[in-house]
C-alpha cells in the first residue's frame, strides 16, 4: 500500500494545455516536496511545501499543500514538451521518520508538439 | 557548484557476485541518504547516514545490504551475494542536515543482476 497515492499515472496531453496531478494521504506530513525526473537522471528538486494552505508559483507551475497539510497539487498551465517527465510527490514526516523522505510513484507526463 | 555524483553510473553484475555503488555528496551537507528505484515507482529509502554514522537503516531490506560513510563524506553501498531482484536504480541523496529536508540527488547508479 503506497503511503502517498498520486494521480494520474499517467498523462499525456497537447502543447498548451493545462494539467493538474494529485498527490494524496491519510496521513499528515511535516513538509512535503516535488520533484521531476528524466530519464537516466535523479529526481530534481522543484518546490517544498511546509505550511498548510501554502500556494507556491514556479514559472508556470503552481503548487498547493492541501489545509490538514494531507495532500498536495501540482498545477502546470500550457503545457510545453520540456515539461515531458515523472512528477514525484515525496514526504517528510520528522516525528515518525526522522529525515527519509516517502515517495509516490510518480505521475509520466508527456507534453506533444 | 557540484551536485552529488555517483559511480558507476551502469552497473551489471552476475548473481551471487557483491558489489559497491559509490556516492559523493554535495560538499557541506552533513546527511546522505540511499534510495533504491524500481522501474515505474518511486524512490524507496534504504538508509540515511548523519555524519559517520547511519542514523536510520530501516530500509534495508536485508542483512545483504550495507553502507558506510567512514568520514562522513562519501559512502559505499555494498550488496553481498546479489540476486536478481536486487536490479533497480540505486539513488543517492545529501542534504545540509538535521531536519533540512531538501534532498537533492544524484544520477544514480543502474544496477543489473544477470
């Protein structure tokens, strides 16, 4: 049972489009972070969230940590073939696991021109 | 500057053999971390090391597994009479220490057992 449920798996869409993919939980996290990766290559830190209700922009993305800091959105408006990659949610929850980080598995975004 | 490197960056090993995947964190981070990646999943934690010595290696799997970080900079991954299951991607991670976590990750090594 993956502790952190992302939605979609995966997702393929036009140049321009908007997308959104979900990362939720039952559980409370004390931040919570997204990352994209690429093929052959580690995940690449984006944004981390800590505080609940938190809005934070990058560009065109926009991410939001949900009030009971549970879950967590990603938001990309018009889509551009370099956004093509896998969106990983990752949680910390210091109390219960010290400083690891619990992933989900990952939303495979295509971007087509 | 630089990121984390790992080596080798391909690994491909036969069954029963060990081996050692090699991390170098960001210079200045005082934690490093294993993560191991199957293929259409996310990083699992293996272990996390805070200084010289391994704060929490509850994600090892097995007593197959092991690490070191002797200085407290770069660590060894080391796999004993590996299987073929042990094949993923092999994940580094350094961050600055004690409750930062902002990880960030190496390219990581590919594992295959054959």
């Amino acid at each position: 049972t993956q502790l952190l449920e992302q939605s979609p798996q995966f997702l393929s869409i036009q140049e321009g489009e908007n997308l959104t993919v979900y990362c939720n939980s039952s559980s409370v996290f004390s931040s919570l972070q997204w990352y994209r990766q690429e093929p052959g290559e580690g995940p690449v830190l984006l944004v981390t969230v800590v505080t609940g209700g938190e809005v934070k922009k990058l560009k065109r993305l926009t991410f939001q940590f949900g009030d009971a800091r549970k879950d967590s959105s990603l938001h990309i408006t018009a889509a551009q073939p370099g956004d093509t990659g896998l969106y990983l949610c990752a949680g910390a929850r210091l109390r219960e696991y010290g400083n690891k980080l619990v992933f989900g598995a990952g939303t495979i975004l295509r971007v087509k021109s | 500057g630089a990121g984390v490197s790992q080596t080798p960056s391909n690994k491909v090993t036969e069954k029963g053999k060990y081996v050692e995947l090699r991390c170098d964190p960001i210079s200045g981070h005082t934690a490093l971390y294993w993560y191991r990646q199957s293929l259409g999943q996310g990083p699992e934690f293996l272990i996390y090391f805070q200084g010289t010595g391994a704060a929490d290696d509850s994600g090892l799997p097995n007593d197959r597994f092991f690490a070191v970080r002797p200085e407290g900079s770069v660590s060894t991954l080391k796999i004993q009479r590996t299987e073929r299951g042990d094949s993923a991607v092999y994940l580094c991670a350094s961050s600055m220490g004690q409750g930062g976590n902002e990880q960030y990750f190496g390219p990581g090594t590919r594992l295959t057992v054959t």
